[in-house]
C-alpha cells in the first residue's frame, strides 16, 4: 500500500453532488433506447465514485496511475458517467449510448477508452484483477488494482477460486468491492443463495483483509480503504440498494433492464432535484 494513501483527503459531500448529477445523466439516457441497467449502475455509483474521484492515484499531470474493473459490467454506465465526468469518455458517445456506430454498449468492452477489460460475463472480473495485481507485483509497479463486483456473480466458483489464490501469491495491491445489494437479475441472492451469508466471514477465512460498509456512504468507503493495513488483499463488503436514488426503483425486481416511461422519467428528476435542495 502506497504511503500517501493515508494522507488523502475525500470531499464527500462534493462526492454527493456528483451522484445525484450522475443519476440524472443515466436517466437522460435511458430516455433514448428501449431498456438498460439503470438500477444496478444506480446501487454502485457512490463506490465507483469513491474510487476514481477518492482512492485512485494520480500522476503529477492528473493522470489516473491506479486500475479500475468493473467486474459487473451490466452496471457499466455508472462507469460510463464517471468517465465522462473525467474528460475520458466524449459526451457524444454517452449521447448515442447503445446505437449503430457507437462504442458504447451494454457492457464494457476493451478498447474503450478508460476500460481494462471485457467485463459482464460474470466471475471473470476478479480472477483478471488477481493477474494485474501480480503482474504489477513482479515487475515492482507501485500502484493499486481496483474491482467491483456484484454479490450475484458470487455465484461463479471462479470468483471463489481467485479469493482462495490472492493471498497465497502475496498479493497485497488489491482492492475488491461487493456491491451487495440483494439481488441477482430479478430474485434476492438472500433468497437464492442463502449460503453466500455473512459473505465478510467466507472472505476473511480466505486470508483477506475485509470490512463491512454503507456502500452509499461515500465518505465511510474511502476511509476504510485508506486505512487498510496492506498486508493483504483487501475485500469491501458494501450494503447497497438496487434502483437507489428513485423510489420506485429501489429494491423492486422489473427495474434490473428496463427504461421508465416519461412520465416515471420526471417524477425521478423531481426526487433527485429534491434531494439536491435538502
């Protein structure tokens, strides 16, 4: 772990304002095709934020020197703004999201500017996260390796098979996050796949570092990041709300791929103005 890390500062409540500007910009967009993942990209946009804008390094021309992956790619378009925001991305591809001649679909494809990886076929974003992380290791390249997972792709035993190799190969430049917002598609992992729970206990018997977080509290997520020991790979386990942010999202099933109509459009706007005014 890098020593300034722990020197940082994170401006939350600048982080705050972002998100709402973020959830309105998914919701413009979903205004302009048939459907989308506007409620898996709304239960990790306060990580990702956190993340890019809070933990990622930076060079002396502001340039990002850490990696970020999106394992759940499906909640690709919260990445999408980020990058946007960050001058990464041009708003013209954001405008044409999902439409002939774009380069931006569904899931995150490489190539991209500002994405490592083909991400969306779940269990694959960790066991390529765990390669950069030792890749980096070997070659003594100071930096951190970031990845956001959903708690559904848990599922895939290659997620579980990467957990187990992390720590045997001393990889300590890795940070994962567990969106956790109880749900997988349109049914409740809790109900599922009751096994998975607690999930912070499974990972620390594989020799990670773990903590357990408000995964919309930005603030709460940067911290406990930043004051990670390092003598291990570190994994977040962030409770989450699907659809958080617009009441009618969160938490109900329909909403995983689907745009709301125009009218449920200006009702989300009005709550996400609202909350901007409080």
């Amino acid at each position: 772990m890098k020593e300034d890390t722990l020197a940082k500062t994170f401006d939350a409540a600048a982080s705050k304002r972002r998100c709402r500007k973020f959830r309105r910009r998914i919701l413009d967009i979903s205004q302009t095709v048939s459907a989308l993942h506007a409620a898996g990209a709304f239960s990790c946009l306060e990580i990702v934020d956190s993340i890019y804008f809070g933990l990622m390094q930076r060079d002396d021309e502001g340039r990002l020197t850490d990696t970020f992956l999106l394992s759940k790619g499906h909640g690709s378009l919260a990445q999408y703004v980020v990058l946007e925001e960050l001058g990464i991305l041009p708003r013209e591809e954001l405008d044409n999201f999902c439409k002939p001649g774009c380069i931006l679909g569904t899931h995150p494809d490489f190539g991209i500017p500002g994405i490592e990886a083909a991400t969306g076929s779940l269990g694959h974003g960790l066991p390529i996260t765990v390669g950069m992380a030792l890749a980096d290791k070997v070659q003594g390249i100071d930096r951190t390796v970031y990845v956001v997972l959903s708690d559904g792709e848990l599922q895939e035993g290659s997620v579980w098979e990467a957990m187990m190799i992390a720590p045997t190969l001393g990889i300590k430049n890795l940070v994962a996050v567990v969106d956790l917002n109880d749900f997988q598609s349109l049914g409740r992992t809790s109900e599922t796949h009751p096994n998975f729970y607690p999930v912070l206990d499974k990972v620390s018997a594989f020799g990670w570092e773990t903590v357990e977080v408000d995964g919309h509290d930005q603030q709460a997520i940067f911290d406990a990041v930043s004051s990670r020991l390092g003598g291990a790979p570190m994994m977040v386990i962030a409770r989450t709300v699907k659809g958080k942010g617009v009441s009618y999202m969160e938490n109900v099933p329909i909403w995983h791929y689907r745009s709301p109509s125009p009218e449920e459009y200006q009702q989300a706007l009005l709550e996400l103005a609202g909350e901007e005014e409080a």
